[in-house]
C-alpha cells in the first residue's frame, strides 16, 4: 500500500535534508519508550516521524529541538532505523528555509561560533589561554595535538580539565602540540541544530590546519568532538587518528608510561556519555583508568554503559534552556546519591556542565563532588 502523503512538498524537504530514513520507519514505538524525555516530559518520537512522513510537520513546535541525539531511541528500533538523522534533518529544513525560528539561546551560540570560532563568544585570541605557562603552542614537531574543545578552552571550570590534561601528558612524557591560534569549534552542535554550510565551511578550516601543522593523531576531552572527528571528518577526507583522553589514559597505564604515587580515598561512581557509550562503546578504558588510581572505589549506578542515562547536553541542547522540572542530570544525581557516591566521576564537558549546574539545587548532595576522570587521575600522580 502506498503512503498517503497530504503535504508531500513539506516530507520531501525533510527528505532531501538527510532524513531518507523516514521510510524505514513501520511505527512500532519503541522509540518513544526508550526516549530519556518521557521520564520527565512527553515527547512522542514515534508521532512526531509519522507527521514527517506524512508531510504534517510543524516546524514550530517545541519537539523539533528537544532530542538529544543520545541514541537510545536508534539502540532499541527493530529496523534500526537512524531517527537522529530524521530529526537533524527537521532542524536543517528550519534553519535552511526560516520556515519557523531555531531557538534563541542556541542561535547565539551558532552565530557566536560563525564570528568567533566557539559558542561561548570568547575572543579567538584567548583560545590558548587555559595553558598556564603557555609552553606547547606550535613550538614541538611533534604530530599529535591535544584539542581541548572549546568549553574547556575557555570556560572557568572546564579549563582546570584542560590544565590537568597536560600535566598528565607531560608527566607521561608525551610530545604534543596545541594549535590556539588556528582550531575553531569542531562544529558538532552546528551540524546537530541544522546549519550544515557552517559545519562544511569549520571543518575545511580545521582540517587544513591540523594538515598544515602535520597532525596525525589527535587526543581529545570531548566525547562530541571525538565523536565528530572520527566520523564526520572522515567522510570529508580526513586522515587523521583521534583518541579520547580515556583511551589514552589506559593505554599509558598498560605501557607503564602513566604511574600514580598517591591515594585518592574516594568512592567514585562513573557516568557513562552517550557519545563515548551508546555511539562508540568505549566503555572499559573509563572504568580501567579508575581502577588503576590507588584508594579509589567503585560504585556502579543504574543506567550504565550502553542503557546510560543522557544528561541531557547533545544534540545542541547544552546551548538551549531547560527547564528545572525537566534536566535528566537530576536524575542522574539522585541515581548517584542513592550508591552513596562522593563523587560523580565523567569524561564530557557537557555533562560536566549539567551535572554542575544541578548540583546548585540538587538537595542532599551537598558533600558529592563532580570531577572529571583527568582530574582524579592527576590527583593520583600528584
């Protein structure tokens, strides 16, 4: 039978936008099930791909912007259907035809990255600046460069994962490079909120000076940017290889390069990030890593590995208000309080982001401490 299409201008856009996998879909629903937002909220994935088929999209409704791109909804679909294309598709068609307004606050952090290379608006020039002393600029021969992405570059508290990222890889002895002057945005959230040119025109740029600094392999903090690196890059003819710093922490480990001399006396539990889990399962090298750091134990939370629970930053919702009712890091934290953990251990600056940001109001966690993996690690090398 033929799919009776009212409006099928309107599901031929969002097809030629990379949404092709609407076809696919036979309506089963087990996305919505699975979508993290239907523990807080309603939104109805499965309805919302069926008015796309049918070319009864609304453009302006709240829904177009909520998903994540966590991946749980394309984990669980029978026919495997990518629904993450689907709705970056929906986006594009809104921020390529103005059929209806992207939203305000993730607006801002596009054109912020368009004017000045980062969604936080900071001067380009300052991009270097979390390297105190500034020593490793572009002075080494070295091809392996430490990208920092962009919050830890210049976000206050994400510049001590920065800082404490190098002094491991120089503890460690590694050669590295940064290139400030030259790297922009990797353009993750440009390409997940629709603005696809921007993307193309940030990752020529990136590319070309990774090439002109004769980068081979690059080491990242970001499971986004590893995540964009690694495979959308790729596609444009990159040539590159890209480790996230948790990767290279347990291989350093192995080799006998990375060696602790102090205990940290801390019960950790892990969060698993999509991007590192659910979209590239890397989810032992973490956990090695903890293990490997004397006095640390261990606690699991429900919702790990690849059945973790999103914080709630992908897909350019770290750029976009929500509200306090409605943060799956809420969740998280209570999910973490209830292990009795005293800290909340991570490998994404956008969880880290979240995760601070409700810890402000979360009540009962007082005492637990948000720390990324590098920072415990440098807390077992000190």
């Amino acid at each position: 039978m033929a799919l009776i299409t009212p409006f099928q201008e309107a599901a031929a856009l969002v097809r030629e936008a990379g949404g092709l996998e609407l076809d696919q879909c036979y309506q089963c629903g087990l996305c919505t099930g699975s979508c993290p937002w239907n523990l807080v909220r309603e939104f109805p994935v499965r309805k919302l791909i069926h008015q796309a088929q049918l070319g009864v999209i609304d453009f302006e409704a709240e829904y177009t912007w909520l998903c994540t791109t966590c991946r749980s909804c394309v984990q669980c679909c029978p026919r495997g259907v990518d629904i993450i294309d689907i709705m970056k598709a929906m986006r594009r068609v809104v921020a390529e035809t103005g059929v209806s307004k992207v939203p305000d606050s993730l607006w801002l952090a596009v054109s912020n990255i368009a004017g000045s290379g980062n969604p936080l608006g900071q001067p380009a020039g300052q991009r270097g600046d979390w390297a105190t002393p500034p020593t490793k600029k572009a002075k080494t021969d070295s091809g392996i460069l430490y990208f920092p992405c962009c919050i830890p570059a210049y976000e206050p508290r994400l510049k001590k994962v920065a800082q404490a990222t190098a002094r491991i890889l120089e503890a460690a002895g590694v050669d590295y490079k940064i290139l400030p002057e030259v790297e922009n945005c990797c353009g993750e959230s440009v390409r997940k909120s629709g603005h696809e040119n921007l993307f193309q025109s940030l990752a020529q740029k990136n590319m070309q000076a990774f090439s002109n600094a004769g980068i081979n392999k690059i080491i990242v903090n970001s499971p986004h940017c590893y995540d964009t690196f690694k495979k959308e890059y790729t596609e444009l003819g990159a040539e590159f290889k890209v480790i996230h710093i948790v990767q290279y922490l347990s291989q350093l480990i192995d080799e006998g390069k990375l060696k602790f001399s102090t205990e940290v006396k801390k019960k950790v539990t892990y969060h698993d990030s999509c991007y590192l889990a659910r979209h590239n399962g890397i989810y032992d090298e973490p956990r090695h890593v903890l293990e490997s750091i004397p006095g640390i134990e261990i606690v699991e939370m429900p919702d790990i590995k690849e059945n973790t629970l999103c914080c709630g930053g992908g897909g350019g919702r770290i750029w976009m208000d929500t509200k306090k009712n409605e943060r799956f890091s809420d969740l998280r934290l209570q999910q973490a309080k209830n292990v009795n953990a005293e800290v909340l251990a991570l490998s994404c600056p956008y969880c880290m982001l979240n995760f601070e940001d409700s810890l402000i109001d979360f009540q009962g966690a007082v005492s637990m401490e948000i720390k990324d993996i590098v920072e415990l690690v440098c807390e077992g090398i000190a």
